[in-house]
C-alpha cells in the first residue's frame, strides 16, 4: 500500500478529536509527525484513507478497541532508570523526610503516583529510593501506583525487563542490587515490583481521576509539554484533589505551573523546584 497523504481538513478534525479524547494537543506544523504515527494503523485497519479511519474512530464498532491503539501510537516513551538524578536526590533528601516528618506516628504509608510511567522506569526507580531509605521508611508500607494511557507501555512495564539502554543512568551498584541480569537483558527484583501497581489512566479522564485520593508525592515529568494550557489546568486540579493535604508535585525541568495555578507553593529542594499543595 502506498503511503497516504493526510490533507489539513482531516488533520485538523483528527487533531481535535485526539485533544477531545486525551489533552494530547498536535501543532498544526506536527502534521507529517500524525501522518507518520497514524500510517501504521491505516495498514493494520486495512484503511485507504485517513478520512475512513477517522470515521473508524467515531463509528465503527471496534471504535474503543481502535482508540487503545491511537493512544499507543501518537505516545512518545522516552526514558530510562534514575533520569534527572537531581529531582530523584531531591525526592530522596528533601521530599520523603517531610512526609514522614508530617505522619509522625500516623497512618505509616507512604503514597506515590507516577502519572505517565511509560515503560516503567520512573516508578521503579522511586520503589528502588524508598528501599535504600530504609532508615526513614523503616516499618513503613510504600504504595507506588504508576499510570499511562497507553497500554503497549504498561504491557512492556509488567514484564520489567530492560536493555543496557534503559539502565545507562543507574550506576553499577544498584543494578547489582536490585536487578537480575539474564540472557533477555535486566530484570527488575521482585521485590522492587511488589510496591508498584500499574492502572490505564487517562488524566483528563474525571471519574478515572476522582478515584485518586490521598497521595504523598505525584511524579508527573515530561507529561504536561503534550497538553495546551487548558488541559494543563484540568490535569493540574486532578493532581490537587489527588495529594494529601501538603502534598508534593513534581514535574518536568522543562514544565512550570506558572500562570496556570496558584494552588501549589514553589519549594526550592537540592536546587530544583518542586511545587507543594497550599
């Protein structure tokens, strides 16, 4: 099948369905990137067009089906173990001692979401830094719930195995100590995997994200770039009502709530700001 163009009338109309679905917003200058991520479901659909497959999406019965698969595809996944390593020490040094310090001899749980896990690295990782905190989390229970709206991804972080590629930020001693390595590449310890549950979320998704309460610390990195600012404001409140009282924000270097909300204080922890719920 030859290669099929995408006119700007489809493109648009497939650009605001995606953003209606999902709060993926695509730049009109991103139409060859639609074009190229979506080719792929055009064969799969046996589709001529990218107008049949847009009406594919709104009427076909296999529509929700096909809409896993649109998710999977227009995703980008890019990450690795123990990425911008100051927000982790930050997470480490700054962050858990806080939450403990405001549990005192409370509820002894500690709660993390990591919104937009991809393959899995991110909540890994926070699961491998609460381990080595032992001294602050002694006879703590550790709840990690990890979300992504695509589930090609959290297929792929269930399995937990990972090439050299993944682990090129993670320097030997934790892999020794919390990885196997066998013939099929790293394999994330059992006992790593135990404190993380991973769940298909749409954030934008109301009553998905109504069920999200009481969490100490939100990891949302390199997510919020994919959003306008009106779904950014949507995500955001979500997070609000999600964190417990005093809760912790983390988000991208290259992401800010400024001019978005004026819910969350800005903290300065190991030289990187770290938003907390007012």
């Amino acid at each position: 099948m030859d290669k099929q163009k995408i006119s700007r009338e489809t493109f648009m109309q497939l650009r605001d369905f995606i953003y209606e679905k999902s709060g993926i917003f695509f730049q009109e200058n991103k139409i060859y990137l639609l074009e190229d991520r979506l080719s792929r479901r055009l064969q799969a659909r046996n589709l001529s067009s990218y107008e049949e497959y847009l009406y594919f999406l709104r009427c076909d019965p296999d529509k929700d089906g096909e809409l896993k698969e649109l998710f999977n595809a227009i995703t980008t996944n890019e990450t690795s173990f123990f990425r911008d390593i100051n927000q982790l020490d930050a997470f480490r040094t700054g962050i858990i001692p806080k939450v403990v310090e405001k549990k005192g001899n409370g509820q002894r749980t500690f709660r993390l979401w990591s919104a937009g896990c991809s393959t899995g690295e991110e909540p890994y990782t926070l699961s491998m830094i609460t381990m080595d905190e032992w001294m602050h989390l002694n006879g703590w229970r550790v709840e990690i719930l990890a979300s992504d709206i695509s589930e090609q991804v959290l297929a792929s972080a269930k399995r937990a195995t990972y090439g050299e590629y993944a682990v090129r930020n993670t320097n030997d001693g934790i892999v020794k100590k919390y990885f196997l390595e066998g013939s099929s590449g790293y394999v994330v310890k059992p006992e790593v995997r135990q404190a993380v549950r991973f769940v298909n979320i749409n954030l934008l998704d109301m009553p998905q994200m109504k069920g999200i309460r009481g969490m100490d610390v939100i990891f949302c990195r390199n997510v919020l770039i994919y959003f306008d600012d009106n779904a950014k404001r949507k995500v955001i409140g979500h997070f609000y009502d999600a964190l417990a009282d005093g809760g912790f924000l983390v988000v991208g270097f290259s992401e800010s709530l400024f001019n978005l909300t004026r819910a969350f204080k800005p903290v300065g922890i190991n030289k990187c700001v770290i938003y907390q719920k007012i």
